[in-house]
C-alpha cells in the first residue's frame, strides 16, 4: 500500500510538471495561422516585421497584431521577405533550459527528494511505533490505577508487591532476594489481565512498553528475534520499566508443536529462543519486570514457564458477587442512573459475568435509555440490556404463526414447571417466547449463589429441565418439534460428562474415562481412555441416565397438566412473564380451575 500511494505521488508531480510545460509554451507562443494565408498578407505589404527560428515565422502584419506560421521552405521566403521591406530577424537554434528542466530534471528530483522523505518517515515512524511506550507519571489523568480494579483482589494482593519492587528495590534486595523477572497473567478473555498490566505501571510511575505476541511474528525469519532484542534493549536503557507482551502464547507456544508451516514454525522458535535468552539475561540490578497476559497456559513452552522467567503465575477468574457489585459501581459512577436501582441484585442476576461483559451491559443500557429519550438509565434498561447480551436481540419483524407459537409457549412452559418443581434447581427468573437471537423462546434461570462445585442431583435436574420442553410437546400434541434440538445437545453434553469424566455412575464407580481441554478457552477436544467393552457400558449408563431424567419429567409434567395448560395460556397472552408472576401462577389456587381470569391471576 504504501509503496503503491509513493508511485501515485510520484505520477502526479510529473502530471503537474508537464501540464505546466505545456501551459508555458501556449502563454508565449503567437497566434497561429496558415502559411498561405502568411503569403497572401505578405502580397498585400501587410507583414511589417518577422522573426525567424527554426521554420517558425512569428511576428508583426501592418495592424499590430502577432502572428506565427511554419515556413516549409525558408531559404526562398527571405527574397520574397526582402522585396517587401520586411524587417527580418533570424536566430540560431538555442534550447531553452527552464522547459526542459521542468519536464525532464524537476521531475525526477521531486521524486528522489519524495523517496527520500517517505523513507526516512518510514524509518522514524517504526522506531516510534515499534514498541509502545508510554511513561504513565507524565500524564496523570489517564493513569489506571488499582482502584479502577475491581473483582480480583487476591491477584491484585500479589501484584501489589510487584509495585514495591519497583519502586523501592533496594528493600527487598538487601538481605539477597531476587526481585521476581517474570509474572504471567492467565485467565478468561475480559477479566481484566490488560488492565491490571497498565494499573502496575499507573502504580509504580513507571515507563510501560507495551506489544502483543503477534507483532513478533513475521514471514521472515530472524525479524521477530531482532524485535525482541531491541525491545530489551531499550527497556534496559529506561528501567526501571515494564514490558508487557499480550497474548504471548502467539509466540510462545510450544517448540515443535502446531501445523504451522516449516519457515513460520522456524520464524517462531527464533522468537522465542531469543525472548528466553533475554529473560535470562536480565541482571539482578536491573528492575525490569516482564508481564504477559494468556488465556492459553497450556500451549505455552515449559521453559518459559520455568522459575526465573517467569517466576509467578497469577490465575485471574470471573469475579465472585461482592467482586460484580464492586465492578458495576465503578462503572455505573460514570453514567446517570436512577436512585431506585440497586447494584447487589443486578450483581446476583449476572453469574458468571467477567468485568468486560459488565462494562458492556452497562454501555447496551445506557444506548437503549438514550435510544428511548430517557434522562436517566433505569431498572428496565438493565434487564432489556441483560437479556440482549444472554438470550441476543428481538426479532419482532418474525412472522410467527399461531401454532409454532403455541408448541414455544407449551416448549417453555414444560421447562419452568419442572424447575419450579425440583429443589435443586436455579429460580425461573424469566419465561419468554419473543424469539431472540436464534431461538423462539427462553426460560431464564439465575443461580441464588455462585457455583464452583455441582452435585449429582443438581445435574440430574438440569437434564431433567432440558427435556422438559420436549416432554410438553409429546404430552400435549403428541409429537416433536426441533425446537429442542440444543436442550438435547446440552443434555447429552451434561450426562456424557456426568458418566466419563466427573465418576458419577453407580455401576462404573468413581473413575474418569474422558479427560477434557483444561483450558479457559475450551474447545480443544477430549481424550477418551477405555477400550470398547467399558465404552458400551458408557453408552448404557449415559442413556439410562437420559432415559430416566426424561421420565421424571413426563411425570412432573402429568401431575401438572393444568399448571401447564394454564402457563401456556399466559405466555400466549402475555408473551413474557418475570418471576414474581411465575411466582404467583404457581401458587395460585385457581390453576385448577382452566376458565380462571388471567390478569385476576398476575395482578394478585
């Protein structure tokens, strides 16, 4: 692109030079006429003076008007000239310098001093944008800080102390310990690594050489390794400092491994042979603290793992309920908010959030109150921006027809009666059937608590919910829909893992066939180690395990025909109930009855 915009300019400078060559000539150049008609004025004594150069007759007829022609032969123009008294003047042929300058020489030197400059801006803008460095004391203002860190307090304990080093090392080094060279940031995308790399810097007042993994990376080989150099290098010449690499398993990952091409995989282990060295060469008086940030540890290479590269691995989770509530008053203190909402319940209805989603369901409600003209953001923003983020966006321009919506209000219904049934379970917290994102409608459920650890019977209920909306479909039209292709998914999902990995199978007792990806991103496969007599018994426990959940639930489901008939009913009219209503349809006496009044039953 760049060398391609360098020849257009280049094109352009000889475009202008010519058009003013060109412009020259015609500014300083007489009116043009025939020969003949030249003759015919010559006949009539009406040429007083002329001006020969080269076969072009320029000059004055008996009017004052110039005049110029090309003469074919002028060795027999002059007698004729001569016996009319015309004044002649003749002149050698001469080359005028200032044309030829502007169309051959200016040119070229134009572009030359233009090669020139774009070269040299080339070169200092590399050296600028190189490595990005940015000395946080300089710029108060935009300095994050640990307070602006919210939901990870033990990973903000440990790196603390990484602030102290820097600022005062001779207090740790004094009765000879070794400031730490290397700490690794690892954990799920958005929980905030990159923030808490910039707050030590904000911190420590320090400068802050910030590259991600990728930027190493080239087609060439070597290029990477002298880019590893010279940012060691130049952190050395500024320590003390941090050099932060995210997503450092682009470079980092391990030796020999991967599909990459021979020249990339080589280009590679260069870079990371030389990232090594260079953490190794790290003196002890140097305070220069490498951070990295990863969601991938487990690609990572073993020797960059090692004690003394990186000497601490600092684990970063989504946040727990007290470390949401913290994050959403950070970032509800820069929008206006109604008095009347209450950060600890929004912080309970959103398990499993990082801080990233949090920030980001902020924004979604600020843009839907702006988007309604609202002075300030309130408890229905926050929901409607909820359940953007988890269940995707409307579809309200989707032609439904009265059947596919009665088969979802009957799919939803069967999955909230059966959780409103078994106790361990999460609350319903919302039924829908407005069809968002991919699927036509949504029963919501909100853990009380965060989760860490589940037991059997929580999972069996969960299986036996995601069949409950196709069991409804069977009891109540008498055959199936694909409405319940994912619950089918997420069910057999839960039940494999129940049986192979997590030991939970009566017959198979307490052993782990299948080990899964243990890394944050997932999605890395899963290793099976049985043979195929234990396989079969597998596939046998999975699917009584299934079967047995699937006819639990047609049980809950015909001892609460009414209750679903009912539901169904309301959903139909009302298209979306909240839990307080779910509440009251459950405990409302006059479900027994089908004529009952349905806004007498949601308005108790």
């Amino acid at each position: 692109m760049a060398a391609t915009r360098n020849v257009l300019i280049c094109l352009i400078l000889f475009a202008i030079s010519f058009l003013t060559y060109k412009v020259w000539n015609v500014e300083n150049t007489p009116p043009a006429i025939p020969y003949s008609s030249f003759l015919s004025n010559l006949a009539k004594n009406e040429v007083k003076e002329v001006h020969i150069k080269d076969g072009v007759v320029s000059g004055i007829d008996a009017f004052q008007k110039e005049f110029s022609t090309y003469a074919p032969d002028v060795a027999n123009l002059i007698p004729k000239l001569y016996a009319n008294n015309v004044t002649i003047i003749t002149e050698q042929k001469k080359t005028s310098l200032f044309p030829q300058f502007l169309v051959s020489t200016l040119p070229l030197i134009l572009m030359l001093g233009l090669w020139i400059f774009l070269n040299n801006k080339k070169q200092n803008g590399d050296k600028k944008s190189e490595f990005s460095k940015s000395k946080s004391s300089l710029d108060p203002t935009k300095r994050v800080m640990f307070k602006d860190v919210a939901g990870i307090p033990e990973a903000k304990e440990e790196l603390i102390e990484i602030v102290q080093f820097l600022k005062s090392p001779n207090e740790y080094t004094k009765l000879g310990g070794r400031i730490p060279k290397g700490v690794l940031l690892q954990g799920p995308p958005g929980t905030g690594k990159t923030l808490l790399a910039k707050a030590i810097a904000g911190e420590a007042e320090v400068p802050f050489f910030s590259i991600s993994g990728s930027d190493f990376v080239e087609m060439f080989v070597g290029v990477g390794a002298s880019r590893v150099r010279k940012l060691f290098a130049q952190a050395k010449k500024d320590a003390p400092c941090i050099i932060f690499i995210d997503e450092i398993d682009a470079v980092g990952r391990k030796r020999g491994a991967g599909a990459d091409s021979a020249g990339g995989q080589d280009e590679r282990e260069q870079t990371l042979n030389a990232l090594l060295v260079e953490m190794d060469g790290f003196q002890t008086g140097e305070t220069v603290i490498m951070v990295a940030a990863t969601n991938r540890p487990d690609i990572l290479d073993p020797a960059l793992l090692r004690p003394g590269r990186f000497d601490r691995q600092i684990t970063i989770l989504p946040p727990d309920v007290k470390g949401r509530q913290r994050i959403l008053e950070i970032y509800t203190d820069k929008v206006t908010m109604t008095k009347d909402i209450e950060l600890a319940q929004i912080a309970n209805s959103t398990p499993g959030f990082t801080g990233a989603e949090l920030a980001n369901l902020i924004n979604e409600a600020a843009l839907l109150a702006a988007r309604k003209h609202k002075d300030a953001i309130d408890l229905s923003d926050l929901e409607d921006a909820k359940d953007k983020i988890l269940m995707g966006t409307e579809r309200k321009g989707m032609v439904i027809s009265d059947k596919e919506r009665r088969f979802t209000a009957y799919h939803e219904a069967g999955h909230a009666i059966i959780a409103l049934t078994l106790s361990e379970s999460d609350p319903v917290n919302k039924i829908t059937i407005v069809p968002r994102g991919r699927a036509m409608g949504m029963t919501q459920q909100t853990a009380i608590d965060d989760r860490h650890s589940y037991s059997k019977e929580y999972l069996s209920n969960r299986i036996t919910i995601l069949l409950g909306g196709r069991t409804a479909e069977e009891l109540v039209f008498n055959q199936f829909t694909t409405g319940a292709s994912n619950d089918l998914q997420m069910a057999t999902d839960i039940a494999t893992k129940m049986i192979g990995e997590w030991g939970m199978s009566d017959s198979l007792g307490p052993r782990a066939y299948i080990t899964s990806d243990s890394s944050f991103l997932g999605g890395g496969g899963t290793q099976r180690i049985y043979g195929a007599e234990t396989a079969r018994a597998i596939d046998m426990e999975i699917n009584q395990l299934i079967e047995n959940c699937y006819q639990e639930a047609m049980i809950i489901l015909e001892g609460k025909r009414h209750m679903l008939d009912r539901m169904a009913e309301i959903l139909l009219e009302e298209e979306t109930i909240d839990a307080a209503q779910i509440s009251i349809i459950a405990n409302s006496s006059s479900l027994a009855a089908k004529d009952g009044n349905i806004e007498e039953i949601l308005n108790r």
